[in-house]
C-alpha cells in the first residue's frame, strides 16, 4: 500500500470485520440461493440457531426484515420448518405488506409533488429497488425514503416536504454536510441528498450519476433511479460506513444488483468505484457478497479493484477504518483480527490517536472547523468514555454482551419457563 505501511491483504484481516458473521451468512444463503444450496442455508441457520422463531424475535439486528423474503424462499424451495414458523411467516409477510401499502402512498405523494413543483428527482435506495430489483415491492422492508436533488433545488424542496409534514430533523442516515434529514409527523424519515459521498476522502461523481440515470416509475409517479453500477457501488459504500449494515438488507440489495450487470456495467461499476476513490469498502464489500452468497461479481473487476484498493493513500485507509470500527463491538472484530500483523497494529493505532487532517474533516464534517489537534484529543477520550460507560451500566460490549449472547440468554429463559 501508499507510503509502505501495509499491503491489501493484510489490512483485509481488520476490514472484514464488518462482514455479516454465523449465523447470518447462512440465513442469507437461504433467502438468495434457490434449490439445495438453500435448502441447507436454512438446516445450517436452524441447527445453529435452534429455535429460528424466539432467535429472530429477539434479535435487534433487523433479522425480522428478512422475514418476507425468507417466506418467498421458504416456500419456493421447500424448507422444512414446523407450523408454528409458518404462522410466524406469513404473519410477518402481511404486516410487511400493510406497511408497504403506507409507505408506497407517502413515497408516492413526496415525489408527485416534487415533480410537480418542477424538480428532478432520482428515487435512491429502499424506495427504488424495492421496485426495481425485487420480484415483489413489499419483499423488501423500507424505513426511510431516500432521494437525490440537484443542489440548487434543495431550497425549493423543503417547504414542498413541509406541506406534506416532513419537517427538518436529525438522523443517522443524514450526516451533516450534504445530506439533509427530515421527518414525517408519522415518523418515516425521509433524506435529501445533493450527492452521495461525502468529501474530501470521497467525491461523488455527480455529472455521471444523472447522466447515466434510468427513468422510472417508483410509488407510481415517473422519476429516475441510479445505473446499476452506480446503484450498487451506493449501496455497498453506505453499508459499509453503517455500524448496523442495514439489517442486512444490503447483502440482497447487493447480490441481486449484481445479477443485473452485464460486463460493460461491470467495467462502468469499476470506472465509478474508481471516480469516487471508493476501491476499499466497494472491494470488501463485493468480496463478502461473492465468497459467501455466490452473487456472480466479475473476477476481473475484483481483481482490477483489488490492486487500485491496494494503491489507497492514507486517508482513504483510516475511512476504511472507520467503517470497521463503527460500533465498540466492531472495534474490539477490527483489532483482533489485525493483532498478528505488525504493520495492520501500527496504521490501527495511528488512525485512533492522530489521523489525518483530510479523514477528519470527512467524519465529522461541520466539527470539523474545530482546530486538527483538539479533534485527535477528543477520539480516545470518547472511546475510553463510551467503554466505561457501558461498564458502569453493567454491560461489556468487548466480551459477555454481545447481541449474540443476549439473544442466547433470552432463549434459554424462554426454553426454562416453557414460554413460547
């Protein structure tokens, strides 16, 4: 890598911390995968889990988004499974699809009345692939609507969204910056963005994404949704800078984006991974979705991606780093993972105690007119702090509680009472 620091492979062994881990992976085999593949996904999922129903019940993860896309699976493979999780499935299903129906008529009045008020809009994730990659709207669970605006139009969309009770609020899908958060009276969020990624690490390639722009028809109103390529590269880069990943919806958004490219969408996926200095999320992020669901990523385009990520200069790494340490729990994957290699330690240590100027001012945005050094003192004291604060509340998100071990718990307890 730049400056001779590490090499890909190794900063690999901290990065794929963010991979989904067991027993995830293999409910994401079974919901994806089609005949005997699947099928065993699902015996391995059960066979770990135990008890599927209280496991995804209790998990806070977003499992439970899964469910009606688990039910298609289910059904379409042949799972075997008691009557009690069929019950639970098609009961999930049905929620699923009453709260679609809500979310699809709010989606639908926001984007008539921006078209109607003389904006171009580009419908970006839940609220477009839910159309456009998913066999059924309502197979994937939407919690926010997401759009993108030219830049001079955002002023013109706030009162538009105000007439509608969408008022301004802060959210973790808007950091400050380039994106804006607003809220529905009814709770839906909903964020504005004028581009995707955020500078200086990052850039978007703002011309090619409308160019290249589809049209489409999202909640029944004509707009445009990203290119594939472009699709996909935005998928798996906000994934990877969320400490929750997306419920995992972002695993099938990926791996059904990739069956939909050709291998000119696979070079033009390259060509804007690479406009948008994105080579290290987009590579891990693409390499979880091949090794472990077999979504059909051109071989070529992982390796062409691969050397370019291995050329990233240091504040694209400590981006990369971030994402991998997004959470405490996340930490503790990064910095076990990279412990035998010397040189992963060193860029580790270094990203959390003096990072550069450029990786500052992407993270925190705004805060970062806060003078450089006081920024640098602020991180260690902020992790010593959220660590101790968990401590004095008796929880140890390093080792006993962890999600996994939570919903471990909960189900013995269940198991012992005899309740359901």
């Amino acid at each position: 890598m730049a400056n001779g620091t590490t090499t890909l492979a190794e900063l690999e062994c901290a990065l794929e911390s963010v991979w989904p881990k067991e027993p995830s992976v293999q409910l994401l085999r079974a919901c994806l995968l089609s005949g005997q593949p699947a099928r065993e996904a699902w015996q391995r999922f059960a066979a770990h889990v135990e008890r599927p129903k209280p496991f995804i019940e209790q998990d806070q993860t977003g499992l439970k988004g899964l469910l009606p896309l688990l039910h298609a699976a289910a059904r379409s493979n042949g799972f075997e499974a008691e009557p009690g999780l069929w019950t639970y499935f098609r009961s999930a299903v049905l929620r699923e699809e009453l709260r679609y129906r809500v979310y699809r008529d709010l989606c639908g009045q926001v984007l008539g009345a921006l078209v109607e008020a003389g904006l171009e809009v580009v419908a970006l994730k839940a609220c477009a692939l839910a159309e456009i990659v998913y066999d059924e709207p309502a197979l994937r669970h939407c919690h926010a609507i997401e759009l993108l605006v030219a830049d001079g139009d955002r002023p013109r969309a706030a009162p538009v969204l105000d007439r509608l009770g969408f008022r301004p609020a802060r959210l973790r899908e808007a950091r400050p910056g380039r994106r804006q958060g607003f809220r529905h009276t009814h709770g839906l969020p909903l964020v504005l963005h004028v581009d995707l990624f955020d500078p200086p690490v990052y850039r978007s390639d703002t011309e090619a994404l409308w160019s290249e722009s589809v049209p489409a028809t999202v909640a029944g109103v004509s707009v445009r949704a990203l290119a594939p390529a472009h699709n996909l590269v935005h998928v798996l880069a906000a994934a990877y800078d969320d400490p929750q990943r997306g419920g995992l919806r972002w695993a099938c958004d990926g791996w059904l984006l990739c069956r939909r490219l050709d291998g000119p969408g696979w070079q033009e996926l390259q060509r804007h991974t690479q406009a948008c200095r994105l080579e290290l999320p987009v590579h891990t992020m693409l390499r979880f979705l091949e090794g472990a669901l077999a979504a059909g990523v051109h071989h070529e385009t992982l390796s062409s991606l691969g050397e370019a990520a291995g050329r990233s200069p240091r504040p694209a790494r400590e981006a990369a780093l971030s994402g991998a340490v997004g959470s405490l729990s996340a930490a503790r994957g990064a910095w076990s993972r990279g412990l035998g290699v010397p040189a992963v330690r060193r860029d580790f240590l270094r990203f959390l105690l003096c990072p550069t100027t450029s990786y500052l001012r992407w993270r925190y945005g705004a805060a970062a007119a806060v003078p450089p050094f006081l920024l640098r003192a602020y991180r260690p004291l902020a992790y010593v702090a959220r660590g101790l604060k968990w401590r004095l509340l008796g929880l140890a998100p390093f080792d006993r509680f962890t999600r996994r071990g939570q919903v471990a718990a909960e189900i013995e307890k269940a198991r012992s009472t005899g309740t359901r």
